[in-house]
C-alpha cells in the first residue's frame, strides 16, 4: 500500500507542476471567446490544442468551413472575432486531426486526407498563405497522418496510421 501512495504523489505533483499556472477557485470568471457554427465562416468541432503566436491562438477543425473539409482559424488571446484563416477543400488535404506547430512565425500541421486520399502535411504563413509540403502515397510512405507534428532540432517527427508495402 506503502508504494502506490508514493507513486500518487508522484503522479499528484507533476499534475499540480504542471499546471500550477492556473488554479481556478470556487468564484473563477471563464469567458466563451467562440462557439463554433459548423458554418463557411468558421468551421466545426475544433480538434488538437491551440496554439499561441504573440497574442494569438491558432486552431483547426475538421470540419465546416467553406468546402465542409475543415479550417484554419485564429482568435485574439484577450477576446474578440474569430478569424478564418484557410478552408480545405480536399484537394489540398480535408480533416485536420492534431495541433498546428509552431515554428517561427509557420504554422506547420497535417490532414488526414488529400488530393491524393492518403493524407498531407502542410505549412501555413500568415503573410505568405498556404503550402502544401508533402503528400502521403501509401506505398511505403504511410497514410492518413493522425496527430501532431513534433519539431526537433530543425526536423519534424511524426507519425501515420497504416504503412502499405
């Protein structure tokens, strides 16, 4: 019994470390900033964590915007419109399942599926636009990319659901 009770304090402290920047109490204020319509201008069910550049959160959903194949959307940290930034069409890849990950002022992400139906990873610029980097083949190239893209030292890791070959 000695031994489990350790391991939940263990387990305790690195959930209080680990989120000791926020410790809402009985009277916390939360603020909606945006209800999703699942509409052209913003998208549905938003999916993976946002993530933050200056005083902006950046997102996606998998589904809504224009095409029904998900967005790309930015928020003011302290309030205000949502912003569309990107529509998938399918074409340039559909379904954003993870995060985006931020690297300099890109926004690196996948879909789960493209063009070519097996998946993308893309790049995504606010002052340049939209990059499609790579498209998932099947064939020893794996598809439908699940999750997020994770960078170290100047590469992004990754993984895909099957591989073929």
């Amino acid at each position: 019994m000695q031994k489990t009770q350790n391991w939940m304090r263990v387990g305790m402290l690195i959930a209080v470390v680990g989120c000791s920047f926020v410790v809402p109490s009985a009277d916390a204020q939360f603020t909606l900033l945006h209800s999703f319509t699942g509409g052209a201008s913003d998208g549905s069910n938003p999916v993976g964590s946002l993530t933050i550049c200056g005083s902006t959160l950046y997102g996606m959903t998998p589904l809504g915007g224009m095409y029904g194949e998900g967005n790309i959307f930015s928020i003011p940290v302290s309030g205000g419109a949502c912003e569309n930034l990107f529509d998938f069409d399918g074409f340039n890849g559909g379904v954003p399942i993870g995060s985006l990950t931020l690297n300099g002022s890109t926004l690196y992400g996948t879909t789960s599926f493209s063009g070519f139906g097996a998946g993308s990873i893309f790049c995504f610029d606010t002052h340049v636009g939209f990059q499609d980097l790579f498209e998932f083949g099947g064939l020893n190239h794996g598809t439908a990319p699940y999750g997020n893209l994770t960078l170290v030292n100047g590469v992004f890791y990754g993984h895909s659901s099957i591989i073929i070959g």
